[in-house]
C-alpha cells in the first residue's frame, strides 16, 4: 500500500522542470557574507514581473557520515572565497516513486535555499520556513516545486530546506550514538540557521513562521513540543498533519532497524555489529525499505510510514528532540507556545482510495483492521473487532466497504489519518489558552492537481496535498494560473490569509475579506472554510469527528471533551 505522502510526490515530483517564466539578470548578483563565508546568489522574476533575490544551496549543517553516519548534523564548515548560491544543492538520498528509480543526491544534502526582496538588514520581513512533506522518506526543498513566486507577493522571505531522509534521518537502535530523530534534529539546525543569519537577508529573526504540508505538518507541530526548538520561532502553520496522527509517530524502530539489516543481507540480534554494517553500506541502499520492513499487522493497518519521528531514550550529553510521547506532552501543556494556524483538506483520502481498495477485502472479512494503531495497541481482541465493526457500520451500514462506493472511502480516510486528530490537536491546544486558527479547505478548481490527476477528479472534496498548488507555482499549475486570472485571484486571497498569519499571528486581520476569520475555542470549534464563498462554521465534519470521538474515548484514550 503506498501512503498519500507517497502518492502525492508521484505528481509532485512531475514538477521537477525548471518553470520557463524565470529570467535571470546576469548582470546584478547580490553578495551576502555569513560566518561560514561569502555567498553569491542572483536576481530572479516572478510572473507579476517583480524581481527578487535568489540564494539556493546554502549548506546549514554538515551531515554525519561514514563511522559516523545516523547521528546528529554538526555545525556548517567554512569555505574560502564566495559561494556560488546560483542552484540548489544536492537532494537527500531517496527513493523517487516517480519512476521507481533510486534517487543518488548526496549525504551532504543539508542545505536551506532563501528568497527575499530586500538584503537591508534594517528590513525587517516576516519570515516563513517551508517543510516538504514526503512521508519523511523523500522530497525536497527544491524550487521546481515549491517556488517563491506567490508568497513572495506579500512581502514576506520563504526559506526551504533539506533533511534527512528514511533510514539515513531517522534510524533509531536506542544508543546514545543513534537515539532517532537524526532528520528532526536537521530542521532544528535549519531554524538555527535561519534565527542567526535571516536578517543578513533582510528577515526579522524574532517573526518566524514555521509551516508545513502533510509529514512537514507534523514536523512543525513536533517542533512545538520540542525543548530543542524553543525560541527559534513564533508561529506555526500546520497543513493536513499533526504530530498525534498515527503515521508521524515510531513505534519499534530497533527492532524495525534488525529486519532493514536482515532484509540488506545481515541477520544479526548485534546491535554494535548492525550498525557496523549500516554504516559500511553505500547511502542509496538504506532507502526504499519501509515496506519491506513492515509487519502483516502493519499491511492492512495504517499508512506505511516507519521510519519517521520516535521517542527518544535519555543519554547523557545528548541532546534529544523528544522523549515523551507527543499526545502526553500536548496534554500536559508542556509545549513552545506559540500561535497556531491548522487545518485539513475535505477530501484528504482521494489520493489513497485506490491503495486502500487493494485490501478492503481483507479490511471486510477482518473489520479490526479498521481500528488505528494507537487504539489497536492498548484493547483487547475482542474489543478491538467490536469498534471495528461499529467502524463499518458506521460509514457502509450493513454493507461491505467496496469500490462502488469511493465515497465511503474517502471519508473514512480523510477522518482516520487526518480529520479526526486535526480536531484533536486543536482542541488540546486551545486548552493551553494560545490562539488556534482552525480551516477546513474546499477550493475545487483547476489548481486541485492531486485530485486531477487521481482516477477520482470526478469526486466531491479537496484531495491531500491540492492545497499546495493554491501557495507554490510550478510546472504542474503554471498553464491554469497563466489562462485563467480568476485562479491567480483566489490564489491570492489564500496566499494572504497564510502570510497575513506570518505578519500579525491573524490570517484575516484588515477585514479585506468578506469574513473575518474566528480564533477557535474548546466550547466553540469555530473554523474558516475555505471555498469559493468563505463563511465560518462549529465543528467541522461534525458527526463524524463525534463517532471518531466515541471510539477514542472507549479505548480510554484522550480524547475531544465537551
């Protein structure tokens, strides 16, 4: 089964063309010099004919390798004379789902590309931090598909990064060498990068926006509740992701660690020797291994992300990202508080239905399968077949779940990896008396390229991931945002509401929209729909976050109080 992250960066990476509407003025290429030395980057146009200074490439770490490959980035090294900062650096190792090939890069992958309108350091522009997505076992931050272009509108700098990636950023044996978390503790490097030398390119390093799409929403919403980022920004914008979902938590990554060494030829209960033989293996052979590493329980249970984020041990002398597992760090309030904008899209299963068909027959004969992981883990058997029964019956009825019905699936997709601990997450932070911004997005026009290019553009709902063709300008979105101005425009009110949250912590704070936007609370669940006409509304998706509600709460788990 092949998750949503997965699929979407099959469209994704389809993007990977350089956009033609770039011109390059040869003639002006700015200078910035950091501590590590002298970068030189270049002027770039976006398609509204404004120019803006490019700088790709910057290494802001140095990746651990060879005898000391798996552990946590250490600090930039310097270099002599200027850097050319013309294109981006080498990609991560990876897998690239697009054409089943194996995707080379680098080890030395840590770069962080920065896009401003100003260099005055007296400038002062709010700041937004991209985190791709990928399933945290591949994509970039490359501006193929994640461009500058329309954000960049709004005055405002967008920084991208790369990190670690699979095995190679989050390998985990419990040792104080490998502890986990080496691709999270990269994009805290990156934040420290980007607190320390923004305003060198005109930023404001005390109004920094952390935001992020699907795994890159549960990478910012762990950096929350991580110590290792405190103070290193002010905002976060989490996009159909949270660090409670069942796909952005670890669970038994040593001994998934055993059966990735088994499955590359060593069969070993050592760890000292696995790692040995880890760290001898070329870098592209430690990718593409989540599936194969998965258990017959984690078939048909779950999305197939495995290698991702985990709960660390404590060492002495080691930093950690966490230790604890994040839904009890969140209910205790013991979290870097800050304002948070969240939300999912209305159909966030479209771009999945088609996997989950291939084992609804098993899902059916065996409803327990419907159950998550994270209740599966703490009931009985026979409760567990019970609340998957009331599952199906609560989306099919008396029916099977089938694939004349993609409807029932979508929903019961969207809710399960996405809706349900949405609402969650909000609800428990709200708690902490922080400002919370809920939206639900249902824009369905041209831009919805996931759902296009699915085998379900004819379904209702917003697919996982076409939010980010309303924010990003690539070669997939270029031809509909050229012929069609009413697509710029609504392009535009979007971009808006994510940067005006970037500036003033309030994603409609002049009233230049129709609606103004509500801070969302416990009692209220006021959320923003995003769509062809804005209104606001209580408790989205409504009866279905209350049955999800209930099963969480027989499993004795926390859960939405009223």
């Amino acid at each position: 089964m092949v998750s949503a992250n997965v699929f979407v960066w099959l469209v994704l990476c389809l993007a990977t063309a350089t956009i033609s509407h770039r011109s390059k003025d040869k003639h002006q290429k700015p200078l910035v010099t950091l501590k590590e030395g002298k970068v030189r980057g270049t002027v770039q146009r976006i398609y509204d004919g404004s120019s803006y200074y490019s700088f790709k490439g910057i290494p802001y770490a140095e990746a651990p390798v060879g005898k000391h490959r798996f552990e946590a980035p250490l600090p930039p090294k310097s270099w002599q004379g200027i850097r050319d900062a013309s294109e981006h650096g080498p990609v991560c190792t990876q897998y690239d789902f697009t054409v089943a090939q194996y995707m080379e890069g680098s080890e030395q992958c840590l770069f962080v590309n920065v896009y401003t309108k100003s260099l005055n350091p007296e400038s002062k522009i709010p700041v937004m931090v991209f985190i791709h997505g990928g399933s945290y076992m591949s994509g970039s931050g490359n501006s193929e598909t994640f461009s500058p272009d329309l954000l960049l509108e709004h005055n405002v700098i967008l920084v991208t990064i790369n990190y670690r990636l699979e095995l190679l950023g989050f390998l985990s044996l419990d040792t104080p060498e490998v502890p986990g978390n080496g691709g999270m503790k990269d994009t805290v490097m990156a934040l420290r990068w980007v607190k320390e030398n923004i305003r060198k390119f005109g930023g404001d390093p005390d109004n920094i926006t952390v935001f992020g799409e699907s795994s890159g929403a549960s990478s910012v919403t762990y950096l929350m509740l991580s110590p290792m980022a405190k103070g290193l920004f002010n905002k976060v914008i989490a996009q159909s992701g949270v660090c409670i979902e069942e796909w952005a938590i670890a669970r038994n990554l040593k001994e998934r660690a055993f059966r990735a060494g088994k499955v590359l030829g060593r069969d070993t209960n050592d760890v000292t020797d696995l790692l040995g033989f880890l760290r001898g293996l070329p870098a592209l052979n430690l990718t593409n291994l989540t599936e194969k590493t998965m258990t017959e329980d984690e078939k048909y249970r779950g999305l197939p992300e495995q290698f991702i984020p985990v709960v660390e041990k404590r060492f002495n002398n080691v930093e950690p990202f966490i230790t604890e597992d994040p839904l009890q760090t969140l209910a205790k309030g013991d979290v870097n508080k800050v304002s948070l904008m969240l939300g999912y899209n209305s159909g966030e299963g479209i771009s999945i239905i088609s996997e989950e068909i291939k084992i609804l027959d098993v899902k059916n004969n065996n409803p327990s399968y419907f159950v998550p992981r994270e209740i599966a883990e703490v009931v009985s058997k026979e409760k567990m077949r019970e609340l998957g029964e009331k599952i199906q019956r609560f989306y099919a009825g008396s029916r099977n779940i089938s694939k004349e019905n993609p409807d029932i699936i979508r929903d019961l997709l969207t809710d399960v990896y996405f809706a349900y601990n949405t609402h969650r997450f909000a609800h428990l932070y709200a708690k902490l008396n922080i400002p919370v911004y809920m939206y639900r997005f249902n824009y369905d026009t041209d831009l919805n390229v996931i759902k296009k290019y699915s085998s379900y553009k004819g379904l209702d709902g917003v697919s996982h991931a076409d939010d980010l063709f309303y924010l990003f300008y690539n070669n997939l979105n270029k031809a509909d945002y050229d012929s069609q101005p009413k697509l710029r425009d609504i392009a535009y009110e979007v971009t808006k509401m994510w940067t005006d949250f970037a500036k003033f912590g309030n994603p409609t704070p002049d009233g230049s929209l129709s609606v103004k936007w509500p801070v969302y609370t416990k009692k209220g669940k006021e959320y923003f729909n995003i769509q062809e006409e804005y209104s606001v509304g209580h408790y989205a998706d409504k009866e279905r976050m209350e049955f999800w509600n209930q099963i969480y709460r027989e499993a004795g788990l926390p859960h939405i109080d009223h």
